[in-house]
C-alpha cells in the first residue's frame, strides 16, 4: 500500500472502486447512516450486557444467541463507520483521515465532552435529586480526563514512531 | 529486509514452554505454582481413580514439593516405536503420557500429557522415583534437561515419587506453594470419592484426609458453619449419554451462594456449560413447583438468581474428552455437558421434590424472601434518591439496611474489625486526654473505641437502634440521632470521628457542615473513606459498589474530600493512605446486595477493563475468591480556632 494514501481513502470502498458518487455530506443518506451506527453500536453494547444477565438468570441458550447477535451488530456498526469516514467521525464530522487527525478528532470530543455535555449532566442530576447518577457522571468525567491525557502522550509519539 | 527459512526458529518442546510458561500454566504468579502442584497431583490422584493406588502423600518443604503415590509406577520399559524409556518420554516430551488412548485411565484429570513435562520444563530442578518390577529407578533434570535413568537397585513395593522445585528465573516473584490452598485441594480430592488417604506434611505438620460420604458430606462440610433450610443435603445423579453427573446440594439462610463444579474432579472456578445446566435444571424444577403450589403472588417473579440464594452445592460430572476454555481448564465449554447436567438434575430433582414436597416449600420461601429483599434494595435505591418537600432524605431505608446488617454487622467485611485500618484512624489523633468524642454514624462503635486511652468520654451516634444498641458495648454514651441534624449544640466536641459514611449520604456537604459546627474552635475531625486508586479505575469501582451498596451516591476521592472539608472551613488537612485486603465473597454476602448482582460483582472483576487493572490491585483465586486491595484515605482536618 502507498504510504500517502489517506486512510479514509483506504477504507472508502467506493472511491477504491474508482468511481465517481456525490458527496455524502449533510445528505439523507448521511444522516440514515449516523442513525444506523448509533443504534447498532448500542445495541451490540447491549446485547453484550444482557447475555450475562440471561446466564446469571439460567437461560445459557439465549445467553449465547444474544452474544453471537451482539458480534454481527458490532460488525454492522463497523460497516455503517466505512462509509462515515468519508465524512468524518460519527459525533461531530470531525475529518479523521490519518492517524494524526483521528487522534486530534478524538481529543476534540473528549474535550467537548469534559467541558459542556458532563458538567451539564452533573448538574441536571443534582437538580433533579440524582445524587448517585452525578457522581456517575463525575467518575465518567475521570476517565474522560484520563483518555484525554493518554491521547496527548501517544498523539506526542507520533512523529517519532512514524507511519507503516 | 530479506525474509528466508533461516529466519525460522523451532525451539525444542521443552524450550518453548519456558519462552511462553504462561501458555501452560496460566501464568508465573501464584497462579503457576499452583497448577505445577495440581499437574503432579493429579496424575497421582488418577493412579487411585484408576484402582491401582491407596494412599497419596504430599511434602512441603520450603519451595520443593513432593508428591508420592503408592500405585503401579510410571513404565520404565521401552517404547515400542521410540525406542526410549517411557519414564524419559514422559517426563521429557510433551503429550506423551496414559491419558489419550482412554486405556490406561478413564476420564482422568490434568492436563493430559502435557502435565509432567511442563513442570519438569518449568523446574530449577526435578527427579522421579519409580518403585516397580522389584527394583527402584530415578530420574533426575534440571530445567527440562534429563540425565540418564539409573536402577538404584532391588526393591519392595510399586509407585511414584515427583519431587520438584519451580525455577525462579521462571516463577520471579515467589516459588512457594500456598500450604492452605493445597491442603483444600486435597480435602476436595477426598470428598469427591478419591477412596483413598490422603496427606500433607509441611511446616512441620502433618494433615491427612479420609472421606467416605462422597458429595454430601463434601457439602455437609461447606455449609457447616451456615443455619441449613432442609435437614439434609439433597444429593442427585445419573448418566446421560456416557456422562455421569452427580450433586450435592443444600440451601442455607445465606445471602451467597458458593456452588463448586468439577469436571473429571478437576475444580472449574469460572464454571462453564455444566454449571449452566445445573443452573437452568434448578430453575425450571422450582418455578414449576412455586406455581404448582401457588406460592407466586399474581405480579411476583422469581429470578434464577433468587432461586439460588443461599445455595452450597458441588457438582461433580464425569466424561471423556472435556473441552475447556484456556490451557489451565478453568472453564468447561463441551456443549454436550449441559444438556447431560439437565436432563439428570431436572429428572432426580422433580423426585426428590415429589417425595419431600416440605423441602421444596422450604426452598421456595427462601426464594421469595430473596426476590423481596431484591425488590426492596431497589425501592431503596429509589426512595433514598427521593426527597421530600421539606429537603429530608428518606432516613428509613438506612434503618433497614443497617439493622438488618446489624444481626453480622462485624462477619459483613474484613475492613470492619481491620486493626491496622482502625489503628491508622487513632494514630492521626491530635486532641488532649480529655478530649469529648463524637463518632458519628458509628456502627458498632469500633471507630470511636479505637481512641480509647487517648481521649476523655467518647460518645457515639447512630440512625439505627440496633446499632446503637451494638455500640453501647463500646462506647459511653450512644445516642440514637441524624447526621443531617446532630443532636448537639455548636462547639461541643473536641474531636469527632467518622469512617465510610459520607458515600452513602446524598449532599456530604451537609453533614460536614454539621460536624463543624459540633466540633470546638481548634477541634479535629479525623475521617476515613475507601477510595479508587485514581481517574483511571474511578468508574470501574463506582459499578462495583454501587452494584453491591444501593445506597452508594457518592465516588469521593482525594480532592473531592479536600473540596467538602475545606468547604465547610476546615483547614490544616493532611492524609495517610492504608491499603486492606478484602474477600469480596464476605463483602457482598450481605441482605442488600441481591444474588443477580453478586453474580454481575463478579463478572465486573473478570472482565476489568486494563486500565483499573494496571492501578487497583485484585486476585482471581484459583479457586475463583476474588481479594480486593482496597485504598483507604483518612483525613485530618482542624477547625480553625479564630473563624
């Protein structure tokens, strides 16, 4: 593989293909596809959990039916990102072409994360008497903060660790 | 870069289990060493079970272990094909061995074959002695090099001795065995119907172990110490398609549920498709039976998990050719085994029931209580997070829970009684002789009585009456009151004290404000809070309190602690960190930790993510225990003298 080639040009099947499409952009389609991975990355969250719950409750059949659905979810949440990247990242359209941008895209949502959407939802809990939910949100705002600061150390080593 | 056969490297079998000993003994922790033993053992215990020995004894001496038995001996005759001593191949080649051709033994346990020659790979050094055919041969390595056999000569008797001590440029951290763990190894070996005498010597003692009540009297055993629900334990088996299973099972006024699974009398402490079966079959025959009896009330479901509350059991099941989840067979995954484990459970169990309908009532009502206690810890956590108009937090369901708890408040966890953790609260004291005390929330008073001798008249405050009945052992005066609203004009105290209370209180700031009220003007206030370790297993360790403690509403670490005292105008604090072992299994073997959510506890532990890993110490047992290194912080904090 040439070394210069994007990585959203690698994982995009169409332009390999080389065949001309519109831009995907702020299309119905987009949007259809953002709805699509949102739900299938969910539900393979899902799914994963309650198959433990279907052991613990004695049903090993269902348990293991629920962990193979959760699998192919996964794997359709995948497909639904081969297409998004031509965009960018699913949340905000971050571009995410290179392991330099993804990272940086990756440091932006984090840092969205731990100064608008947490503190509002810290403080919507407490507002509304969900004390144990807050502090949820605040050990949720830790790990933000932690994955926030490994991102820096491996984004630091990129220039030194260099492509494949 | 050229890339050629010459890059190629075939290490020779021996070698190549110790570049990567982790792939056939689990790991080079504790963990290692313990399946080396059971590799030995088992080919020992296998000798019985085959009818061809009597008596297996084990020594302990500093990290050499050495284990004998008193059966046919190990060939020492030619192979057939190889043309070497079958002792050599076996003690030198992997897979070779007399498991695989299901002649020699019949559903034998260890790690067929692979067993001996890995611990010999693994050994700084090991020697076999065979007693056989008259004469007495051995057979000395070292690091999985072999000398030649050498017939020491005419002998009485037949048998094998393996003696071996685990390399320490293998095994870095330690190389001894845990006695205590190997003498429950061999008491399972004897309760599962080993039919011989078993023993161990180490530390200079000797133990030795004889049983002749098979699975019944294995859980008989387990469940002595618990108040039973039946008289006897309920012992079921069968065979079902050349699976033979077995069980053994009591139920007991317990909150946990400890249920031992075998395979081939191999432990499986994660369990796996046998343990499902057991699982499914006991389900299936008890829901029936509740709705038989019409013990269900119209909206009232019972979980599998309530059903087994308070549940001793083993289950033992024999076949041939078992398929496990990983090298070390922690985790049964044959398909076959489930179907075989219902089918006879389901059978026995809807007999056993028929005939003793009073033991299935019994059973029952432990389960509806556990599906009500369920239900309760989850208007708990509902009706704590429920404030009224006047701003009060719903004090009765803290009443609930600790009075419950009160009945084995100190059996609940280790940290209670933890002297060095109590030591570590008293030792921050700052206060004169005479100094009144207040301990808040105090439980059964163990906190504040840990200061006895450094201060004057220690009082206590609780919520609930038993616990204020508990800490009136203890303390001088215990008065039964709120922390939101301390029964105590301003300025009483000269110090007050307070341990792992602030998580569960919905708004900590308002009973810190209240101690600094109560506290004199330069008064201390010393509390101690567990923690996590850091921002990386913070949300790993909320899911598992809150899973076990419905009224966990709080994560505090350091500097959420810093922010409540010096909020409330606390100055001058300082901290000192103590780390405690806790048993898990104790600490969630409590009324308000429902069953399905000890079980999910568990998974949480099995499935931490790398990074809580990599900062909050905890060990998987091999006998699946799970022992938490737990952080606590206590903090001083001093009231200022001039506000």
């Amino acid at each position: 593989m040439n070394a210069g080639e994007s990585l959203s040009r690698r994982h995009d099947p169409v332009k390999r293909g080389g065949m001309a499409s519109p831009p995907l952009r702020s299309t119905r389609t987009h949007d259809a596809l953002r709805a699509a991975y949102a739900r299938d990355a969910q539900s393979a969250r899902l799914y994963a959990e309650l198959s433990r719950v279907a052991l613990i409750e004695g049903y090993p059949a269902v348990s293991r039916t629920l962990t193979e659905l959760a699998e192919t979810q996964a794997m359709l949440a995948g497909g639904h990102l081969d297409f998004l990247r031509q965009v960018g990242e699913p949340l905000g359209d971050r571009r995410v072409d290179g392991t330099e941008e993804l990272i940086r895209a990756l440091k932006a949502l984090l840092s969205e994360d731990l100064s608008e959407t947490l503190p509002d939802a810290i403080s919507s809990a407490h507002a509304e008497g969900f004390f144990d939910i807050a502090s949820w949100f605040e050990s949720v705002a830790r790990t933000r903060r932690q994955h926030l600061s490994r991102l820096e150390t491996c984004g630091e080593g990129l220039t030194t660790e260099g492509g494949e | 870069m050229s890339y050629s056969a010459r890059d190629i490297e075939v290490l020779p079998p021996l070698e190549a289990v110790r570049r990567r000993p982790s792939m056939y003994v689990g790991s080079t922790g504790p963990q290692g060493i313990m399946q080396l033993f059971v590799e030995v053992a088992q080919n020992a215990i296998d000798e019985v079970l085959a009818g061809h020995a009597t008596q297996v004894d084990v020594v302990i001496d500093g990290s050499r272990c050495t284990i004998t038995d008193n059966g046919r001996g190990i060939p020492v005759d030619l192979h057939p094909q190889l043309g070497r001593p079958a002792l050599e191949l076996v003690v030198t080649e992997l897979h070779a061995g007399g498991k695989f051709l299901g002649r020699a033994y019949a559903a034998p346990g260890g790690l067929h074959g692979v067993g001996l020659s890995c611990v010999n790979a693994l050994s700084e050094t090991l020697f076999v002695e065979v007693l056989r055919d008259g004469h007495r041969y051995r057979l000395d390595c070292a690091r999985g090099k072999h000398q030649p056999i050498h017939d020491l000569g005419p002998a009485t008797g037949t048998g094998t001795t393996v003696s071996y001590q685990p390399d320490p440029q293998i095994f870095v951290d330690s190389t001894t065995l845990d006695t205590q763990w190997v003498a429950t190894w061999l008491e399972e070996q004897a309760f599962l119907g080993a039919g011989c005498t078993l023993s161990l010597q180490a530390q200079g003692e000797k133990r030795q172990w004889k049983e002749d009540g098979g699975l019944p009297a294995f859980v008989r055993h387990l469940s002595r110490e618990l108040p039973p629900i039946h008289a006897a334990p309920i012992y079921l088996q069968g065979q079902y398609e050349g699976i033979s299973v077995e069980a053994a099972l009591q139920w007991t006024t317990n909150y946990g549920e400890e249920v031992r699974s075998f395979v081939n009398r191999v432990r499986t402490p994660l369990g796996g498709t046998h343990a499902e079966g057991l699982g499914s079959a006991l389900s299936r025959v008890l829901h029936r039976e509740a709705s038989r009896l019409g013990l269900l009330q119209s909206d009232e479901e019972l979980s599998a998990a309530d059903l087994r509350e308070g549940l001793v059991g083993v289950l033992s099941i024999r076949m041939l050719e078992p398929e496990f989840e990983g090298q070390t067979k922690s985790l049964l995954s044959s398909s076959t085994a489930t179907t075989a484990v219902e089918s006879v459970i389901i059978q026995a169990f809807s007999a056993f029931i028929a005939a003793e309908p009073e033991t299935a009532r019994a059973i029952v009502g432990k389960a509806l209580e556990a599906g009500r206690a369920r239900r309760a810890a989850r208007r708990a956590n509902e009706r704590a997070r429920y404030r009224s108009l006047e701003g009060v937090i719903s004090k009765e369901v803290y009443r609930q829970q600790f009075g419950i708890r009160s009945r084995n408040w100190h059996q609940s966890a280790r940290w209670l009684t933890d002297s060095a953790l109590l030591g570590s609260h008293a030792a921050m004291c700052a206060v004169a002789p005479d100094a009144q005390v207040l301990d808040v929330c105090c439980g059964s008073g163990v906190v504040g009585a840990s200061f006895r001798g450094k201060v004057g008249k220690i009082t206590g405050l609780d919520l609930t009456p038993e616990m204020v009945r508990l800490a009136s052992e203890r303390l001088d005066e215990v008065i039964q009151g709120d922390v939101y609203a301390i029964p105590f004009p301003e300025a009483r105290f000269d110090l007050v004290v307070n341990r792992e209370v602030l998580h569960l209180l919905p708004e900590p700031q308002r009973p810190v404000a209240e101690i600094f009220r109560v506290l004199k003007p330069g008064g201390q206030f010393i509390v101690g809070q567990m923690m996590p370790y850091s921002d990386a297993d913070a949300a790993w360790f909320f899911r598992v309190v809150k899973k076990k403690q419905p009224l966990f509403f709080n994560n505090l670490m350091e500097d959420d602690m810093m922010r409540l005292l010096e909020g409330a105008g606390f100055t001058n604090i300082t901290t000192t960190e103590y780390l405690q072992w806790e048993d898990i299994e104790v600490w969630i073997n409590t009324w308000e930790t429902p069953n399905h959510l000890r079980h999910e506890i568990r998974d949480l532990y099995h499935h931490a993510p790398a990074e809580a890993r990599a900062v909050h110490p905890f060990r998987i047992e091999p006998d699946g225990r799970i022992l938490d290194q737990w952080r606590w912080v206590v903090f001083s904090a001093f009231k200022p003298v001039t506000p």
